[in-house]
C-alpha cells in the first residue's frame, strides 16, 4: 500500500468531487482524487475535438444550461473566477411535427417575462398565435387535467415531504392530456429528465417542476458557458492542483473498507493499487457508487437512482437557417428532442459562423430504446431527415455530422424511501455521498445538485477537523402567489392527514 498521506479521498472527478476538493483544499487539506476515466469533469468533461473543412472545433459530452437558481454553482464559479461571463439564453422554439406538418412556437421568453404572477405565468402562452395554432380540441378539452397535474408540482414537494410517490410515473400522469399539450410536457420532460416520459417516477417530474418553472417566472432564465464544460472542469482542476490537492485518473475504485482509516481500492491498467485517507468522499455518478458500495458492504436495501445514456449529434452546414432560435425543443414524430446552434452559444463556433456564413446545430436522442439502439448510421440518417423537415433551407448544405453516444451515467431524478437513499452523511463513520443522485431536501438538479452535496460533504469533512466551514446559498422562495397556494395545499393535507389518524385511532 503507497505510504502516502492525504486528509481526504474523493472518488470521481466530476463537478461533485472537483467541488469537495477544491473547498478541502482552499482550507488547507490535501485531497486526493481518484478518477476512473482519463480526464477530468464527468458529464461536464470535453471530449476531444474534430476538424470540419480544415477549422477544429471542440466537443463535449453535450451543452449545458446554468440555471438563474444554481446558486451555489454560480458563486462558485464567479468567486473563483472561473468563468468571466455567462451568455444569457435569448429565446427557445418548440418545434411540433405531427401528421408530416410543422408547427412552431416560440416559448422560452413568454414563460419567463410573462407578465402573469407564477403559477399562472402558462397563461401568457395562449396570447401567441403561434401556440395557439398548433392546439386541437382534444387539448383545449383537457385542460382541466392539465391544471390538476400543474397544481399538484405547486402543492407537493417531495423531497422536503418525503413523498416518494412510488409506481407513478409523468407519462400515466398525462394520460388524460390532450396530444399537443402532452407533447410539450413531454418535451420539457425529456430535454429536463432526459428520458421517455414513461420513465420518468412523477416524484422526479414533480420536483423538477418546481424547481425549473413553475414557482417562479424567472426560474426559466438560465445562461450557457462560453467555452463549454470542458473549460470549467480543467480550470477547477487546476486550482486544486496549486492548492496542494491530488488526480489521479484512470484509477476505478473497486471497493472500499475502512481499517482505523478508510482504504480505497483501485485498479489502474491492470494493476491493483489502494490509498488511505481518515475521510472519504464517495462522488462518482449513480451506477459507479452502486457497484462501490454493493462490492463494500451489505447494501441490498439501499436505492440508486438509474443511470441514462443518450445519444449527441452534431450537424455542420454551410448556411444558416432562416427560422431559428439559439435553441429549443423538438416533440412529436420528430426521433430528437431538443436543440442548440454553437454558432450561437460557443465562442469559436461564433467566430466560424460569423467568418463563413455556416452553423452547427448539436441535437440529443434521449431514447427511447429502440430508437437508442439503432446503428450509427440508421439514428444519423433519420436525425437529419428530421432537421430538414423543420429546416428545409438546409438541403444540400450538410458538410459535417458527428454522432457521440454517451454512456450510461446520466442520473434519472428519483427519490427513494428514506433510509435507503443515501444522502450525504451515511451508515458508515466519515463516509460522504455527493452528486446529482444523492438524496437531499433542496429543490435542485444537476449541475447544482452536484454542486451543493460537494459542498457539504466538504463541510462535514472540515467540521470534523475543527475547520471553518463554508456558507451554502438558499434557493428563491416561490413567488406570492404560488407560495400562498402551496401554504394553503400543504396545510389542507395535513389537517386531513390528521383527522385520519384520529379517526381511524377512535375506531
């Protein structure tokens, strides 16, 4: 076993666990990293590059949005300087194809300047002809349903109620639904969950909800990241490097034990090797920490949510289309979901555009199997078909296309029973848990989950060394209106809840 000593080890390198080192080391601790893969970030990571007509351009796993309510990610990325600006989001298109015929509307500003308090803010969208046109009557007849399912996100918060809502799911919830409006949710669903609406538990979908939109207008403000994650994730690594923190990559933890101090087992290229640490930070992605913990301990209680993969496709042409937003949604009989034109977002896809005229649109594939499951090629050639359905300016201008499939690390917000979703403290003694899967009370997703459980998990670690810890950012309360509606629903099924334990006690 190496003899060298470190304060705390962190197993994954994705913004969860570049977030714990980065906030260990700023107090003086030396952290180790051990990570699986060969660089750094995770989801967030770069993936190489490719060169199109002689210009390289960068990649990465897909784009990422930073929400007006990632908080504790904003702070951390200005208070380090890691990103000198965010390029605010402008406006995103829902682009509806059904029976061959292309309706489109666009969505993203109504919702978030609607001039309508939350949770009523929807309302907005019916003023535009646009979306009108693409409602039938079907829809227009459900809407009642519709409003059940809105007022149910306002009334229940399931991670601070501990309601896991098990066996329901998003897609049973809009059964009832009219075809139009169940294509835009399940659009928002997918591009937000990424994954059929089917499999999406209505715990999940619930709290996304009210996370992203619908207690607040400005919730739907978000922001892109000039360069990609791939800049971030290289940018936090560099810090912890200058700090005194430690990477190690291509290192797969196979388990852990703990001896006094907890013991890491890895293998790297064949080779076993292990590293010891008085903390540990467990913050690889769902499926990673599964198969490190069933492989450690008797866990066969515990829930992981699951992992998703998808498929990202990136599509370059020589001109740029005339009907277009930055970017948007695709829902309907279209096999993608949603969309962004670099040209638009990335600096140097800018630079090109602007230079030669061309764009380049990146679409995801969120499933569902079949679709997923398909040759290269096949998913390719029926992408494009798609994007020439809602572009046909486009024909015969394709000079570039890229399909990356992603593997299955994406983590489906679910929450599991309490006491078998582990959050960040654990059963076991200076054990942390952090990422986007762990179970915690606060309303967030993602980036920011990952973010948040970093933080924290940080925090106990420095608590328990006699450290100061660091401030945790609250999240916007929900606007009047929609927090007077939640006081009114929560207070109602309480007091029922109530009457029924008295009742059914008196019996």
């Amino acid at each position: 076993m190496t003899q060298e000593k470190y304060d705390a080890i962190i197993i994954g390198a994705g913004i969860a666990g570049l977030t714990a080192a980065l906030h260990l080391a700023e107090r003086g601790l030396k952290p180790l990293i051990l990570e699986s893969g060969e660089q750094i970030g995770g989801r967030l990571a770069g993936a190489g590059e490719i060169q199109i007509q002689s210009k390289t351009f960068p990649l990465e796993h897909g784009v990422h949005g930073v929400w007006s309510s990632y908080v504790n990610l904003r702070h951390m990325l200005q208070r380090h300087q890691i990103v000198s600006q965010l390029r605010p989001a402008n406006d995103e298109q829902w682009i509806h194809l059904y029976a061959g015929e292309v309706r489109r509307a666009n969505i993203g500003n109504t919702i978030r300047n609607s001039i309508i308090p939350a949770p009523f803010h929807y309302i907005q969208l019916f003023l535009i002809p646009q979306f009108l046109s693409v409602l039938g009557l079907r829809d227009w007849l459900s809407i009642f349903h519709v409003w059940s399912v809105l007022v149910m996100a306002i009334g229940i918060d399931p991670f601070v109620e501990n309601q896991p809502l098990q066996g329901l799911t998003f897609g049973g919830a809009l059964k009832a639904w009219g075809p139009s409006f169940r294509s835009l949710f399940f659009g928002l669903t997918r591009n937000g969950l990424s994954t059929d609406p089917h499999d999406v538990p209505l715990a999940g979908f619930l709290a996304f909800l009210r996370f992203y939109t619908v207690m607040r207008r400005d919730a739907w403000r978000f922001d892109y990241l000039p360069n990609g994650g791939g800049e971030v994730c290289e940018k936090l690594a560099a810090k912890i490097l200058a700090l005194g923190g430690s990477i190690k990559f291509k290192s797969r933890v196979k388990r852990i034990e703990k001896d006094g101090d907890w013991i890491t087992h890895w293998e790297q290229d064949g080779l076993a090797g292990a590293n010891s640490a008085p903390h540990l930070i467990l913050a690889s992605d769902s499926p990673g920490a599964e198969s490190i913990i069933r492989n450690s301990f008797p866990a066969d209680n515990l829930f992981f949510p699951h992992g998703l993969s998808h498929a990202v496709i990136r599509l370059w042409f020589d001109v740029k289309p005339r009907k277009r937003t930055e970017s948007g949604m695709f829902s309907g009989d279209f096999v993608m979901h949603n969309f962004f034109w670099l040209d638009e977002i990335y600096e140097s896809y800018r630079t090109w555009g602007n230079e030669t005229g061309g764009s380049c649109i990146e679409v995801h594939v969120y499933g569902p199997q079949d679709v997923l499951k398909q040759q290269d090629a096949a998913l390719l050639a029926n992408v494009i078909t798609d994007l020439y359905r809602a572009h046909p300016d486009l024909r015969n201008h394709l000079i570039g296309q890229l399909l990356q499939r992603n593997a299955g690390t994406h983590t489906l917000p679910a929450l599991g029973a309490r006491g078998t979703h582990l959050g960040i403290e654990t059963p076991w003694e200076n054990l942390f848990c952090a990422g986007d899967w762990v179970r915690h009370e606060a309303p967030c997703f993602f980036l920011e989950r990952a973010c948040l459980t970093g933080l924290e998990a940080a925090n106990f670690v420095l608590k328990a060394r006699g450290l100061e810890t660091y401030e945790v950012k609250f999240y916007p309360p929900p606007e009047p209106m929609a927090g007077w509606i939640e006081h009114l629903m929560m207070r109602g099924r309480k007091q029922r809840n109530a009457r029924r334990k008295r009742d059914g006690f008196q019996q």
